[in-house]
C-alpha cells in the first residue's frame, strides 16, 4: 500500500481520501433528502387519502341526510314542508357527488380509487330512478336500502382508503373517523327508519328488528371510537352524549323499543320533531367527525409540511455544507500543491545546481513547514561539512605542497650526497694511490738505506754517489712530504664532507620524520606516505652511522697522516742533516751510521703509516660506495614519495574541484 501511493501525487491522495468522505456524506444526505422526500410523497399520498376519505365521508352524510328526509316525506305521503327540504338536500348531494366524481388522485394508485369511484358511480346511476319514484310515491326499490347500500358502499371504500395511510397517527385517526361516520350512519338510518315509523304512526316486526340492529350497531361503533380516540375527543364524545338532544333521542329510541308488542299502534313525537332532534344529535356527531376531519388534515398537512421543511433544509444544509468542504478542500489542496510544488521546486534548484546557500521557506507549523526547517537544518549541516573538508582540503593540499617541497629537496639532497659521495670515492682513490707510491718510495728509501748501511765503509769512496743519493733523498722526501700534506688536505675535504653528508642525513632524517607527521594527519591517505617516510628515517639513519663511521676512518687517517708529516718533517731535517754532513762523511761515519738506522726506522714507520693509511682508504672506499647506494636508495625513495604526493595532490585537487561546485553562501 505504501509503495503503491508513491505512484501519485501527495495532493491527489489528499484530493481522493478528503473528497471520497465528502461524497460519501453528499450521498447519505442525499439519501435522506431522497428519504424525506419519500416521507414528503407519503405526507401527500396521506393527505390525499384524507380528502378522498373526506369525500366519500361527505358522500354518506349528506345521502343520509337525503335518506331521512325521503322516509319523512314518504311517511307524510309527499305533503308537509319537507318536501322542499328534501329538494334543497338532493341539491346538497348532487354537489358533494359531483366533488367525489371530479377527484383526481396525484399520488394514491389510480387504479384503486378508479375502481373505488367505479363502484360507487355504479350505484349512483340508479339515483334519479329512486328519486323520481319518491316523487311519484311509486316505489319499486325501497329507497332506504338503496341509500344505506350506497352510504355503506362509501363507509366501505373509507376504510380500503384508510388500509393505505402510512401515517400510524392518521391511520389511528382514521380509524375513529370511520367509527364516528358508523355512528352517524347508524343515527341516520334510526333517525330515517323511526321519522318513517312516526309519520305512519305503526311499524312492523322487521323494521323493529332493523332498528334494533341500527342501534346496536351504532352502539359497536362508538365502542371502536372510544378504543381508537384521543383524550380530547373521548371527553368530546361524553360531553356530546351528556347533551340534552343527545338524552332526548336516546329516549326516543328505548321508547320506540319499549312499544314491541304494540308496534301497530305505535306512539312517539311528530315526524318533524323526531327528525329535527335526530338531526341535532347527527349535528353533534358530524361536529364530532368534523373535529376528527380537521385533526386529519391538520396532522397530515402538519406532516408533509413538516416533511417539505425537512427535505428542503437537507438539501440547503447539504448544499451549504457540501459547498463548504468542497471549497475548503480545493483551497487545502490547492494550497498543499502549491506548497509541495514550492517544495519541491527548492529541492529541485538545490539538486540540479547544487546549491545549498538558498533556504526553503518554513513559515507555519505544518508538516511542509516542519520538513522544510527539516531540510534546512541538514542543508545547514551539510554546509559546514563541506566548508571544513574546504578548510580541510585546502590545509591538507597546503602540507602537501611542503611534503612535496620536502621530498623535491630529498631529492636533491640525495642528488648531492650522491654527487659528493662520488667525489669522496675520487679523492679516496688518490688517496689510495699516494699511499701506495709513498708506501712504494719507503720500500726504496729502506733498501737504499740498508744499501747505506752496507757501505758505510765505502762512504768515503762512494760520498759522491752518497751525495747524489742523499740529494734524491731529499727530493724524494720533500714529493713524500708534499703528498703527505696533499693527503692531510684531502682528509680535512673527505671530513668536512662527511660531515655535510652528516648534515643532510640529519635534515633528511628530520624531513622524513616531518612527513611522517603530515602523513599521519592525513590519515588513510597518508599511509603511503608514512612507510616511505620510514624507510627514509632508515635510510637516513643508515647514512648517519655510516658518515660516522667514515669520520672515525678520517679521524685516524688524519691521525696517521700527521704523524707522517711529523715523521717526514724530521725524515728531511735528517736528510738535510744528511746532505749537510756527507762532507764531513768521512768524520762522521759513526754519527751517520745511528743516523741512517734512524731514518730506517722512520721509513718503516713510513712504511707502516702507508700501509695502514691504505687499508684504512679501502675501508672508506667501501663505506663511500655504502653510502652512494644509500644516497641512491633515498633519491629513488624521494622520487617515489614525489610521484605518490602528486597524484594524492591531484586526488586533493579533485575533491577541491567537485567541492567548489556546491554554492555554500
């Protein structure tokens, strides 16, 4: 579900889960709307029904009416004033028939009250008949039953009429109406039956039993009104029944009971008296009926209007509420997309340009507004990230450049140490090879020394030969000196060399242990860096030992070196004593005998110097070829750690340049 709304819209999943509540709701009340609009169709069909009940109900009375003033007029045999009353009743009647006929149902089934009004339009088409024969005195069909068959026939169709009221309360007042129209139907037939009876002055064993049936039928009927009435119409009804005309009709009737047995010679008041008492009493009833009549019609228009008001205050209430949410929620969406469309246009700037110097708008406490300061919190966040990996950046390219500076000059340092080493190696060679040729010039002076020695006795004859040797002594001590003191310079040049080489073991050995620092800040990137600056440190401390050891070598080679300069200083103090005694030769034989086994001894000793002067030369010549291959070794390092700070230097550009796309104010 969750991955399916991502497929729309925020602000049609709104549009969707606020507006399909809306429609629901439009639906339910439209649905009341419809339902009260039913209830408005069942106040209307009830009312209708009402006045259809009505006008059969005015049908009976005023047909009852006509029925009382035919017996009387048929009991006076067509004389006596109610002849005209009959004729002013038939024209009553004719109306209210044509009222009943004239109807049109709008909501009852036209069937139903077509086959009603069939019915009865059927039993009228006899009326005229039976009225033409009432004013002939030629009856063939006893107009009393005809009426009381076509009242009954109406009475009839009320209560099918009364089985369609959806209304309980006007059913139940239906209900009464029907039994108070009984009762007035019941009255009339007494009322017509006794003013026939009175007018002829005797009645028979069947029309007694007919009466008594009137009566206790009627009796039934107000019985069944009682059960169905109100209060108001109960106590209504007693007040009626309390009435004087009321009592004096009832009378009437028990007196006509009590006459049984003397039917023949029957005793009661004057037709037209009898008559115009029924008629009170009926009076009373219709008042009674027509109190029912307008309940009815009061509760049914009370109902449809009740029904009317309801529907139209659904509908306006709907309408007004529909239009309500349904503005308020184009406005709320409206809102919301311009909202998320802001939103999201912000984001999309951001993205596309990388910028994260502009800030979304977060006014409000909304959830746009709380993701916007959301955003705007990490955009700050990110901010300062990247402006300390710039400030990172830009102070690691920094040490960089010094480490790339600082191995460029361990390059050169190297270059230089090789250089000089090579110069050493030179020098060491020359050095080798005075020391050889003095070593060489000992050998001879020795041997011409001991040749010397052996011709001490000859001295005097060879003094010239003596002379001559003495004099290429002395030359070839002052070569020996002056390669002694050439050599004691070369050992001041190969120290102070050695303690250059010194010197830049030591900065090389600083530089790497700086590298080592700045590789150890860089961290994983620097790692490279660390192990090439520990095998410099090695390298350098390696060259350190070996300039040391090279400085003990030159020490003792200086060491020597001035011993033979002292031994050759006295060699040719000696010499010249030589050359000046060699005249006095024949003199001093002796003294020159313990002065030539003096210069042997200093000749070996010159011998010995040599030759530890030598070996001590190979030993520096080797520590210098040591050295070279070190110095070599660091300038390959150096030039490894150049390449490596390079491209690591690039890296850093890099991230610099994909850095400085983002806007950071």
């Amino acid at each position: 579900m969750k991955s399916l709304l991502t497929y729309f819209p925020l602000y049609k999943i709104v549009t969707v889960l606020a507006g399909l509540p809306i429609l629901i709701a439009l639906l339910l009340a439209t649905n009341h709307y419809l339902d009260y609009q039913s209830r408005v169709t069942s106040a209307e069909h009830d009312q209708e029904t009402v006045k259809l009940i009505l006008l059969y109900d005015n049908l009976a009375h005023n047909l009852a009416l006509e029925r009382g003033l035919t017996a009387g007029v048929i009991g006076a045999k067509g004389q006596g004033p109610q002849v005209e009353t009959l004729k002013k009743q038939r024209q009553e009647s004719d109306v209210h028939i044509a009222a009943l006929l004239s109807f049109t149902p709008s909501y009852l089934d036209s069937s139903v009250t077509n086959q009603l009004k069939t019915d009865v339009n059927n039993q009228l088409a006899n009326l005229k008949n039976v009225r033409d024969q009432v004013d002939a005195l030629k009856l063939s069909i006893s107009p009393f039953a005809y009426y009381s068959n076509l009242n009954q026939l109406a009475i009839d169709n009320s209560l099918i009429l009364l089985s369609v009221i959806d209304n309980p309360v006007v059913a139940e007042l239906g209900s009464s109406l029907i039994s108070v129209v009984i009762m007035k139907e019941r009255a009339g037939q007494v009322r017509g039956a006794l003013n026939g009876a009175f007018a002829s002055k005797s009645s028979d064993a069947a029309q007694y039993t007919a009466i008594n049936g009137y009566i206790e039928s009627g009796r039934y009927a107000e019985r069944s009104a009682l059960m169905t009435m109100s209060d108001e119409l109960r106590n209504s009804l007693s007040q009626m029944k309390n009435n004087s005309v009321w009592q004096s009709v009832v009378n009437t009737q028990q007196s006509y009971l009590n006459q049984k047995a003397t039917l023949d010679k029957l005793q009661g008041p004057a037709p037209q008296e009898w008559f115009s008492t029924a008629t009170e009493q009926i009076k009373l009833i219709n008042q009674l009926r027509n109190s029912i009549q307008t309940q009815m019609i009061d509760l049914s228009s009370a109902q449809s209007q009740h029904a009317i008001s309801n529907k139209w205050l659904i509908m306006i209430f709907s309408i007004l509420i529909g239009l309500g949410l349904i503005s308020s929620l184009y406005f709320s969406v409206l809102s919301l997309k311009s909202r998320v469309g802001s939103l999201t246009k912000g984001l999309a700037h951001m993205s596309a340009h990388r910028d994260l110097s502009q800030e979304l708008k977060d006014t409000g406490k909304d959830e746009m507004s709380q993701i916007s300061r959301s955003v705007n919190g990490l955009t700050e966040s990110i901010r300062r990230v990247l402006q300390h990996i710039l400030n990172t950046n830009e102070h690691s390219t920094e040490q960089l450049a010094q480490i790339v500076t600082s191995s460029q000059q361990l390059g050169r340092s190297s270059q230089e140490t090789n250089a000089k080493c090579a110069n050493i190696a030179a020098a060491m060679t020359q050095l080798s090879q005075s020391s050889v040729e003095i070593a060489q010039s000992s050998e001879r002076a020795l041997e011409e020394t001991k040749q010397m020695t052996d011709k001490v006795i000859a001295c005097q004859t060879q003094s010239l030969t003596s002379f001559r040797s003495v004099e290429a002594l002395v030359d070839q001590i002052e070569q020996t000196q002056k390669c002694m003191k050439d050599l004691e310079t070369d050992a001041e040049n190969i120290s102070k060399i050695v303690d250059t080489i010194n010197g830049i073991s030591e900065q090389t050995n600083l530089l790497a242990l700086n590298a080592a620092i700045e590789a150890a800040r860089a961290g994983e990137h620097g790692r490279g860096f660390a192990v090439v600056s520990s095998e410099v440190r090695d390298l350098a401390q390696r060259s350190k030992l070996a300039t040391e050891h090279i400085s003990q070598l030159l020490a003792n080679i200086s060491s020597n070196t001035n011993t033979a300069v002292k031994n050759m200083d006295k060699s040719r103090e000696a010499t010249h004593t030589t050359f000046d005694s060699v005249s006095t030769v024949k003199t001093s034989v002796a003294e020159l005998e313990s002065v030539i086994e003096l210069v042997n001894q200093h000749i070996n000793s010159i011998a010995n110097a040599t030759t530890e002067q030598s070996t001590a030369s190979d030993a520096v010549d080797r520590d210098v070829d040591v050295l070279a291959e070190i110095a070599q070794n660091t300038g390959s390092l150096a030039t490894t750690m150049n390449s490596i700070v390079s491209d690591y230097q690039h890296e850093m550009n890099e991230i610099r340049h994909q850095l400085a796309e983002f806007k950071l104010q």
